[in-house]
C-alpha cells in the first residue's frame, strides 16, 4: 500500500472518530431543550434553522439550532413545534396531523 493511500484511510479514520463523538455532543445539547410553541417566523441559513413563535402565555420565542431533524420545509406558520427536554425528537403538531422528526447525525438517525 503507499503512502498516499495509508494517508487516505488514517484521514477517514480519524474523520469517522471525531464526527462519531460530535454527534454524541450534539445529541446531548439537544437533549437539555425544552420549548412548545406556535410558529411565526422560519429562517434558515446555512446548517441553522430559526423559528420564531408565541408559547402559551404569548410570550416570544426563539429557537435556533442546527437542522438536525430535516424539519424545516414540513414547518409552516401556524404549526406548533415541540421540543421535550430529555428526548432528541422534535414534534410538529399541525391541524390535521403530528410529525415526529427523529434527531439526524451524519446523514442517518442516531440514538
């Protein structure tokens, strides 16, 4: 094997190792969200989604985290989105229907 290609696989190696202990950090972080509320305003920019709102006692909200959940083309003003403290899973309670989004870490779900 040369050493181009041992640099190679040590890279994705490493890079495997690092985005497995990223995700886990990242999971924990949005294990300590807790927040319901309905929906006024969405913004998404870059790897971040934004989503502002009233809770139940009209107060404001704002909720800026990275897309980790592929929510933010299913959210439209008016919904209610839930995020229980302890779990990783965003909800989206629409009129007709509730959305679990399971949290997603490198490209598939991580529990």
């Amino acid at each position: 094997m040369n050493i181009i290609m041992r640099k190679f696989i040590s890279f994705i190696c490493i890079l495997f190792f690092f985005s497995c202990n990223n995700c886990y950090d990242i999971k924990r972080h949005i294990e300590t969200l807790d927040s319901k509320f309905v929906i006024t305003g969405k913004t998404k920019d870059n790897r971040f989604i934004e989503f502002n709102g009233l809770n139940s006692n009209d107060k404001k909200i704002n909720f800026k985290e990275l897309e980790v959940w592929g929510i933010y083309d299913s959210v439209e003003i008016g919904d209610t989105l839930l995020k229980k403290k302890g779990e990783a899973d965003l909800v989206l309670i629409k009129k007709d229907t509730t959305i679990v989004f399971p949290f997603m870490c490198g490209g598939r779900h991580y529990e």
